[in-house]
C-alpha cells in the first residue's frame, strides 16, 4: 500500500516511496517549519504484514532506540520515531545518493571495475561508522558497544558530496538491550555476509562486523558476492569453509598492500583479524597513500552521479533514499533474516563452534556475547615502492 501524500504526526509529508526491502518501505518525505523552511527526510514504515508480528515489532523499537543514541558524520542519523493509528515510522536523515549494492550494479552495466581506491574510501567511511558503534558508552560512561551484525552494501549509502554512512541498525545488539531478540540456534544477517563464527551458531562479535567489511570490499573490487550458490545451504557450506579467492587473480591493478589488508580481515579465525574498526580503517589509509592526486571524496561523489545516470536516476529523486533503493519486496511472510544452522542440515566442515546459549528469555551475558576473543593485532603491510613492485 502506497502512503504517499500522507502527512504524519501532522509534519512529516511523504512525498513518494524511495525503497522497499524484506521489513519496511522507505519514503521520501519532506517536514517543514516557519518562513518556508523545509527539509527532507526519510520515512521507514513497517510493511502491514509485519505489524502483527512482536518480534519484527521489537526489532524496528530497537532500530529506533539503538540509531538515536549513535551520532556520527559516517552513520545515518534517527531523528524521530513515531506511532500513530497502529503503524510505526522510523524519521532518518536523507542522504541524496545511492547504496553500495546499486553502486556495484552500476559499473556491472558499464563492464567495468570500481577503481580501487574508490572501494578503499568507501571502506574506510564505512569502518568510521562501525567504529563510533562498536566504541559506545552509556550515559555512566561504562561501555556499551553496538554490534551492527548486517554489514552488507545494500547497508551503506555513499552520498553524491562523497560522504559514506553506514545504515540499518535493525539487528544490531547493544550490550544493555534488556532482551535478547534472537532465537537460541539462529543467526540474523544477511546470509551471504555472515562471518564463518557466526555461521556456526557463535555470537556476532566486532570481528564478525569487520569480516562484513573486508566481505563487501572483496565483491566491490570483484563485482561478484564473496559467498554465493544456488541453495542457502550451499552458500551456507561456502561461508563455514570460509574459501577466499585472491583478488590478484581477478584484478592485477589492485595493490599487494591492499591484498593483505583484505588477507587479515576475512581470515576464517576472528582472533587473525584487525582489533578494531581503527586498526581496519587506518591500514587502509595506508593503502591510500599509494593513490597520489586522487581526492578520495571528491572522486567517490562525481562516481556516485555516474552511476545514478547509469541506473537511470538522473532525477535527484530517483534513487536516493537512506536504504535499500535496490533492494525488491519480499514475498508474503516474515523476511530473510534469520537462519537456522539445525534447519540447514549443515555439518560442521572447517570451524568448531560451541552452542550459542542464551538464556530463555532472557539476555546473553556480556562474556557469550559481546567480548571478542584475544586479538592479535596485525602490522599495516607497507606501501610497496614503485621500484620494487613484482612485473
């Protein structure tokens, strides 16, 4: 049901639907104030045949909760949330531009590679937001970190003035959520982009969030999905075997220097990858210093316009949206989201992983959930000299 024209709360006109994906339609809306002021935003609205269901209910309050208390230049930022006759709206910020996944499409239409320092700043934008996630503190000043656990590209919004957010903390997990909304034995995810941990029924981790990272710089600089097959247990045997193709053989213009980057953050063991999203974000800097005369955001935002012009949005109004303007309606039921390793079939192939035990019920206690094991922390590969670079 299309609810554009509608005004909600008396303020928030929708003006027309910018995206659709399993749980919610976005629109473009547009509040407005004294003088003639007014400004876009973006309106999420779970789709009717959820709204019944308590579960996907909790999922876009805690969306709602966790995204308000995130403030960041790379994090698309919640600034209300509002139920009224029975329907819940989720009041984002408008980033005019497009997400990674139509980004990728883009240059597949072209037949073309994204160049890679292009994908090295999209990285980097995007570990900034996951970074100030994973880094939260409560209001007491302890810590309180917030683990994204759907890092994908349709995830992250690259704005045509080259500024990369990071969006949809809907199954995020903060460490002082008063329940869990996740079933003992499922993982929640986009399933081509869980970590292998994860897919073995452990908990998501800041490793797992930076696995999701170095998995969408692999299909960014690749145009191909790091894990895919025709059946969800086939990805499924793909993501736990954890096979990584490396990416000299499919781009040779990429640098050693990046290869290794991309080496240490989809190593099958989380304790052989970077501590942090800082210890990520910053070899990648490293990386970039070997792309001389290039302005990272300046490039990243005349791409973001080629590539709507490419797709056909040459209207700013086309494809612009805070989330998921690629992504197709889901049929009638309840989103892909959730995946069962039991219901899979699957047997253990590459890792062993004990059962993720979450209380009934109840909260999992930070030691399960939210403490990484002991990383070990990785040397930035240097830059490789010009004089010194293999033929």
């Amino acid at each position: 049901m299309d609810l554009s024209g509608q005004t909600i709360e008396g303020k928030y006109q929708l003006t027309k639907i910018a995206g659709e994906g399993g749980m919610a339609t976005v629109y473009k809306a547009l509040v407005r104030g004294a003088a003639g002021f007014q400004r876009a935003v973006a309106v999420k609205h779970i789709r009717p045949e959820f709204r019944a269901l308590k579960n996907y209910i909790d999922m876009f309050v805690e969306e709602a909760r966790v995204g308000s208390e995130l403030a960041h230049p790379n994090i698309v930022q919640v600034h209300d949330f509002v139920a009224e006759g029975g329907n819940y709206y989720l009041i984002m910020e408008w980033v005019e531009g497009i997400d990674l996944g139509a980004f990728i499409q883009a240059y597949k239409q072209r037949g073309i590679h994204i160049p890679w320092p292009l994908i090295a700043g999209i990285g980097i934008g995007t570990l900034r937001g996951l970074g100030a996630a994973h880094e939260r503190v409560a209001p007491d000043g302890s810590p309180a970190p917030v683990i994204h656990r759907d890092v994908s590209p349709h995830n992250v919004m690259m704005g045509v003035n080259g500024v990369v957010k990071l969006s949809d903390f809907g199954l995020a997990r903060a460490r002082d959520r008063i329940a869990s909304l996740t079933a003992p034995g499922t993982v929640k995810g986009k399933l081509s982009y869980l970590a292998p941990e994860v897919a073995f029924g452990k908990p998501n981790t800041v490793q797992s969030d930076l696995f999701g990272v170095g998995n969408l710089l692999w299909e960014s600089l690749t145009g191909e999905r790091l894990f895919d097959g025709k059946t969800d247990v086939e990805i499924f045997k793909k993501i736990r075997n954890c096979v990584v193709p490396p990416i000299a053989e499919r781009r040779t213009d990429v640098p050693a220097a990046l290869a290794a980057v991309l080496d240490t953050a989809l190593a099958a063991d989380p304790a052989n990858r970077y501590a942090s999203a800082d210890e990520f974000a910053h070899a990648l800097g490293q990386v970039m210093k070997q792309a001389v005369g290039i302005n990272p955001a300046t490039a990243l935002g005349a791409a973001v316009v080629e590539a709507r012009r490419v797709l056909g949005g040459e209207s700013t109004d086309d494809q612009s949206t805070a989330e998921h303007p690629t992504a197709k309606p889901a049929p009638a039921g309840p989103p892909d989201i959730a995946y069962s390793a039991a219901d899979l079939s699957v047997e253990p192939l590459a890792l062993t992983a004990k059962k993720n035990t979450i209380p009934p019920g109840g909260a999992p206690a930070p030691s399960q959930a939210h403490t990484a094991p002991a990383i070990k922390r990785h040397p930035t590969p240097p830059p490789i000299p010009p004089d010194k670079k293999k033929p």
